[in-house]
C-alpha cells in the first residue's frame, strides 16, 4: 500500500521549484500522503489460500486478472 506515482512525482516537481527558488528548508512543508493505493495479487492470494473479502474486489478502481 503507498501513494500513488503520479501524485508523488507531481508533489516532489513541487518540491524541487521551491528547493531552485531558494526557500529556505524550515519553509518547506512537511506533509503525508492524502491518496493511497492498494495492490492485491488475486493469483498470489488464492495460491496461498488467503481469502480476499469481496469489498475489496468490488471497490477497485482498477481490476486485472492475470
């Protein structure tokens, strides 16, 4: 489970102009990620014999069965 790529490398962009517009670093912000990701290897899973609970299929925004 971690932040998505895409917002990361938008916020650290964000982060390197402030860094060559010479902010001083007690003037960065610290922050943590508002949007997570979770990948669930339905194969691995069932091979192992883990029970992945429905809602989980159900709520994925992406869906791949290989």
């Amino acid at each position: 489970m971690g932040a998505t790529d895409g917002f990361m490398y938008r916020r650290a962009a964000e982060y390197v102009d402030m860094i060559l517009k010479d902010r001083p670093p007690s003037e960065l912000p610290v922050e943590q990620p508002t949007k997570f990701e979770l990948v669930i290897n339905l194969k691995a899973a069932k091979s192992t014999a883990l029970d992945v609970a429905a809602f989980a299929v159900s709520d994925c925004a992406a869906f791949s069965h290989r």
